[in-house]
C-alpha cells in the first residue's frame, strides 16, 4: 500500500507540479516587459491612477480629467488601495496550483496569475471607455489609497508598471474636518459614545464648535488620523517615486482650486495630448457643481451646512488651540514640506 501511495503521489507531482504543503500560496510575480507588451495587443489604452487620502479631491480630479475628449476616468474600484483587492482572484494555494499545473497547455510553463489580474483590470476600464466615447483612448481609475498607503503603489506596479500615478495631497487638517463630517453625516458606526456626543452638540448649537471653545474631534481621533495623513503621503510619494519614476505625478488640491485650468493642463500633459482652451469653460462649469454637499444636506440637513464643502482654509475656524497643538506635534513636518505652513 505504502509503495502504491508514493507511486500515486509521483504520478500527480510528475502531471501538476511539487503540492503545496502549507495551503498557502507563494508570492504573485510581478508583470514582466514582455507580458505588458502582450496584454497591450488587446487592450491598448494608456492608464493611469489617482491616489490621495480620503477626502482630499480625488473625485473632483476625476471628474475634471475626463472632461477632456481623450481620456475617460471611473472611479473606486479599488483594484489596489482596499480589500479584497484586484490579487484576490488568484491569492490562493488552489488558484496558483490551477494556474501553474504543468499539465496545462495554456500557460507555457509560467504562472498566468498576473496575466489574470491584469486582463481583469483592462477590461472593467476600457469597456467602460468605450461606452463613455469612441475617441476615448487614455482610462483610469480613481480610489483614495488611505487605507492601503505605500502597499497600494507596490501593488499597481507589479500590475501595472507601465501606468501613470497620479497622487493629489490636501492640507491635512482641512482632510481631517471633511473625514469627521463625513463620518457624522453617515452616523458612521465607528462612532463612539463621545463622537455621537459631539453630534447631538453640533445640532443643539454649533457656535461654540466655530469659536474654538470646543473641539468636533477627541484627541485619540485626531492623533490617530493625523498620523495616518503623514503616514499616506509619505509612504505615497516615497514608493511612487522609487517604482514609477517620471509617471509619478503630484500636486496640492489647493493649487487645483485656486488655478484649474492651469493645474490641469499639467496633469493632461501627462498624456501628451492636446489641450483646447475651450476646456477652461468647461472646468470652471463642473467646479460650479458640489455633488458630495448635495448629497451630505440629503442624508443629514440638521449638520451638513455646518462645513463649507470643498473649501480651503476651513480648519482656521474649527480647529481649537489644543487641536493645533496635538496636529502640529504629529504632522507639522509634513504641512512644511507641502509648504502649508512656513
């Protein structure tokens, strides 16, 4: 029996390949030249990513990028920046064996887990370009990445080494109020009982939350998140530049706001595609419009006015002199790098 058992288990190693006796799979390999090369003969648009913490304008920029005629953005998702992720249809031992088996005459002796990934990706995106307009050629995806951080551009790269990044950064603590709000708006379940506290202060009376005299924050809440800001942006940019070099592309929120047009002629640039002044109209058109305060005053009218949507500068008025305090203690190297404070 014991003879018959070792011929049986040669046999399968000899037909699939050496068994997996951990149940776990081994690392995806990356997307090789040769592989991009191929999966760009069937689908061929130019792609790009737009990362940046939550809160922090990636939709306004996805919706101002593909206002130009070329290019189509969608947005979260979330192939790379939050789970299950884009790996997890070939992140198991069962997967890896099916699509390495050398008696599969399909994959030529490789593992087509990255191939899979990647066609996946392709034609959730240009499928939907096409229907957005036959002369739509460069699409992309927009997803905050600030629950994924600097793991998120690795990710993309072993998938997609040949896309751009686009990473857009706002001052922290004007992400901080808009994160707060937002939670308070969904009645978040996350919410404590101090955070529901401060809720059924604000629709009681919001005077005292715009004189400094009271904080919308806990200090726990603002150390954590703030640390999360630093920890974003630093790990965003750091593996950006290291892995994709020229098509690593940042910029500040506040700059798109003050100048649009001019920002996003940089960003079009990208692409080396013409830019028509007439998209200045255009911009100036969609930035009139505030979807994220519409749907805000929707779900919850007795806060949602508190907080000027979208605005630079808010923290000025809400944050308390303890929360600048704790704030600059975390990430004040941070605002002076992205030159938000002197």
């Amino acid at each position: 029996m014991e003879i018959l058992k070792r011929i049986k288990s040669a046999a399968r190693i000899l037909l699939r390949g050496e068994e997996n006796k951990t149940g776990a799979r081994t690392e995806i390999p990356p997307l090789s030249a040769e592989q991009v090369a191929e999966m760009k003969q069937f689908f061929p648009m130019e792609k790009f990513f737009i990362y940046g913490h939550a809160r922090s304008g990636t939709t306004l920029l996805a919706r101002l990028i593909r206002l130009h005629p070329e290019v189509h953005c969608n947005w979260q998702a979330h192939f790379f920046t939050r789970k299950p992720l884009l790996k997890s249809l070939v992140n198991s031992a069962e997967m890896e064996e099916w699509l390495t088996r050398r008696s599969n005459r399909w994959n030529d002796g490789e593992d087509l887990s990255p191939l899979v990934m990647r066609a996946a990706a392709d034609y959730i995106m240009e499928s939907d370009a096409k229907r957005a307009g036959a002369e739509k050629h460069i699409v992309g995806d927009k997803s905050p990445n600030s629950l994924n951080d600097g793991e998120s551009v690795r990710l993309l790269h072993a998938v997609y080494p040949d896309a751009y990044l686009i990473n857009i950064v706002r001052d922290g603590r004007d992400v901080l109020i808009s994160q707060r709000f937002r939670n308070f708006v969904e009645e978040s379940k996350f919410l404590t009982k101090e955070d529901k506290k401060i809720v059924d202060a604000l629709r009681v009376d919001q005077t005292p939350f715009t004189t400094g005299e009271r904080s919308i924050f806990t200090e726990k809440w603002l150390r954590a998140n703030a640390e999360g800001w630093v920890r974003n942006l630093a790990e965003t940019e750091s593996e950006g530049r290291r892995l994709l070099g020229e098509r690593y592309y940042e910029f500040r929120y506040e700059d798109l706001l003050a100048t649009p047009f001019a920002e996003m002629k940089k960003v079009w640039a990208l692409f080396g595609i013409n830019v028509d002044d007439a998209l200045d109209e255009a911009i100036q058109a969609e930035m009139s419009s505030n979807p994220d305060k519409t749907w805000q005053k929707e779900r919850n009218e007795s806060i949602a006015d508190f907080l000027p949507k979208g605005k630079a500068g808010n923290w000025q008025n809400i944050f308390t002199s303890r929360d600048r305090e704790i704030f600059n203690e975390v990430a004040g190297e941070m605002l002076e790098k992205w030159k938000y404070e002197n």
